[in-house]
C-alpha cells in the first residue's frame, strides 16, 4: 500500500434530536475522519467514533487526534504495510486507544478494497446482500419512547432498543409491552445496574426481551457470569469486551449468550473479524453496534454486518435517524427492515463533499 497522504478531519454535527441515557444527552456528535490517499490518487475513508468527552468510553475527539498524530500516522510513516491486518498488528505497540486506531485501520481497509476493486463486505468474508436493521429509542420520556416506537415501525424497523437504568425500567418496558406486546424488543443497560439490584434485574425477565444490553461494570466479565446464572433474559456485552481475549474470556466464563462487536471499540476491523469469527464457531450470536456514527462508519458496519454470524439485527439505522444531510452519498437507507450491502468496491459509497465541508472545524494533513 504506497500511502502518499493521510488527512484528518476533525467534524461537527447537530443530532436531529437529544440521544439520551442516564450518563447524559449527545445534542451535537463530534467525529474525526480520516482519509487515507495512494500514489495512484485512490483515496480510503474512516471514521473514529470517540465522542467529545469519555461518557462511553476513555477516548475522546482530542486524544483520538493526539493517538493518530503523534503515535498511529508515524508508525506507517517510513515503514509501508501490504494489508490491513499489518497496521492492526503493528498499532499493538500502542495500548488501548482503540477508537484512535480503528478510525485509522478502517480507512486502509477501504483503501486496500478499493485497490482490489472489491467490496470491503466480501473482502472481509460477507455474504449478505442486505442487512437487518435495528434502531434504538434514546430517551427519558415514556410518551416520547412509545412515539417513537411507532414512528420506527412504520419506518420498517426489525429490532427496537430502549436505553433503560434502574430509575427508569419497568414502568418504560410495561408501557412498551402494553403498546407493542410482539415487537423484537431489548434493552441497554449501559453500566447502570451492580449485582446489589439482581432482583429487579430478574423482574425484567417478564417482558420477553431478546437481550438485556451491558447491565453490569464496563470492565466486568465476572460479575456477568454470576447474573446470567439468575437471569432467563441472555446478557449482550458492550462496554465489556474491547479484545479478543475479552470476547473468548466472557463466553468461556458464561457472561453473556450475545455480543455486540463495534469495530471502533474494538481497534478495527481485523479484531472484529475475529471475535466474529471466534462466536461464530461458539455459536454465540454477535450483531453490529451503533455509535451515532456518520455515513463512513455507517458504511463499515454495513459490510462487517454481512458476515455470516451477524444474526442479530444491529443498531444499524438509516442515516436519517440522526442527520438532516449525510455526509456520504447515497445515504444509507431503510426499505421494508433491511440495508442493502453495496457492490461496489471499499465500502461503495461516494463522499457527498459539500456536506463534508460544511461541518469540517479542523484539518490535518501528513505526507508519506
Ligand atoms: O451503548 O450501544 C451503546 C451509542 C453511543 C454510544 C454507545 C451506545 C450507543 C447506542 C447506539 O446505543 C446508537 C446508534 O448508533 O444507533
Ligand atoms: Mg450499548
């Protein structure tokens, strides 16, 4: 891969509305994309999927940005790599930061595919020619929550996630039931339970979810071992699982019967590949999580979620859950519950530059 320039830009958006969780309100998403150029011109794209404070995770905008400028660029500066898997393999001399590194990682996957001329799905072992879409329900007000329920059914939406926490579960979760007693339901917990609250955690084995999202520690796989022991309900780990090893230990332990894989929480693409594939031959099911993202991750969980052990609907919505105008063109659509995977190659979307250049607040350039 002759890598010529790699340039940052640093983007900003207003959410169309409040995503709300007990940890606080995104109103407006901070992002940084990341656009890898060849000798030949053929330009890749990522998206690092930190925010603009540590709410989710410890990485934020400015320590992705430091990550990339003076730790993760350098390392491919000098020393070129023939695919992919490489940089993954070499930013293993950083710890952690994995937002920083798949921002980066992504981008040379699209690059490397598009010097292919494949699609990125089939590149990384896909074979779903559409994908099944879930949205999830961020909000503190029941009423809100039911309407919006309503309005995503509508929209075609497969699989519907609420944000809940102990202040705020089972008044919401009845409610659903009492509105939607059929539809595909689960719940995000994101952290805001402790074993202490195990018997309300039972009593929400009545509404039938199909998985109840990080009750426990974001670092927690013991904990979790010994709750789904006491639930029906099978445990979905998120902030948990940020490794491989984490993904091998939590199934080894029985912390959990699903994971969400997230390339972005996970340092790229290579290592969700392999947690995917590693559940996949568990037979524990795995589905795609959401980050709020912009069009350019949308598009890589486009492709990773057409792996075969993706059997799960992912919070993989259309691009007009969140943005008036996508930065990507065509946006990503939702026709009758499901995404369709592109055929062309990278993740065979154009980047709509108009709109990229609105939001753009500061730019990086490196040259090779
Ligand atoms: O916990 O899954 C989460 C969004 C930002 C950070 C963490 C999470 C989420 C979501 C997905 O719930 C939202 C989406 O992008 O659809
Ligand atoms: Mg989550």
């Amino acid at each position: 891969m002759n890598i010529a320039t790699v340039e940052l830009f640093v983007i900003e958006m207003p959410l169309k509305s409040p995503f709300v969780t007990h940890l606080g309100a995104v109103t407006v998403r901070e992002g940084i994309i990341v656009k890898v150029t060849d000798q030949d011109g053929c330009s890749g794209y990522g998206e690092g999927v930190a925010f603009s404070t540590p709410w989710y995770t410890e990485e934020t905008v400015k320590t992705s940005m430091h990550m990339l400028t003076d730790l993760l660029i350098p390392l491919l500066q000098h020393n070129p790599i023939q695919h992919p898997q490489q940089a993954a393999e070499r930013f293993r001399s950083v710890r952690r930061n994995y937002m920083a590194k798949a921002a980066l990682e992504t981008a040379l996957w699209d690059l490397y595919a598009k010097n292919k001329s494949q699609p990125l799905a089939k590149l990384l072992g896909g074979e779903r020619a559409v994908i099944a879409s879930g949205v999830v329900i961020a909000t503190d007000s029941i009423i809100n929550a039911l309407k919006q329920i309503d309005s995503y059914m509508e929209e075609g939406y497969q699989r519907f996630k609420v944000k809940i926490n102990p202040q705020h579960d089972i008044t919401l979760l009845k409610e659903i039931r009492r509105h939607f007693p059929e539809i595909p339901l689960m719940a995000d917990a994101n952290s805001s339970y402790t074993l202490q609250d195990i018997d309300r955690l039972k009593s929400l084995d009545e509404f039938q979810l199909l998985m109840i999202e990080q009750p426990l520690g974001v670092d927690d796989i013991i904990k979790h071992a010994a709750l789904q022991k006491e639930l029906q309900t099978p445990i979905c780990l998120d902030e948990s699982i940020v490794t491989f090893e984490d993904a091998k230990n939590a199934i080894d332990l029985g912390s959990c019967k699903v994971i969400s894989i997230k390339a972005g929480r996970v340092g790229g693409l290579y290592e969700a590949k392999r947690i995917h594939d590693y559940c996949f031959q568990q037979h524990i099911p795995v589905w795609c999580g959401g980050m709020i993202e912009f069009g350019i991750s949308r598009a890589h969980n486009i492709a990773l979620a057409s792996l075969p052990g993706f059997t799960i609907p992912g919070d993989i919505s259309a691009s007009s859950r969140f943005w008036e105008e996508d930065i990507i063109s065509p946006e990503v659509t939702v026709k009758n519950g499901v995404v369709e995977v592109p055929t062309e190659s990278g993740i065979g979307f154009c980047i709509n530059e108009k709109r990229l250049n609105e939001t753009i607040k500061a730019k990086k350039v490196f040259t090779f």
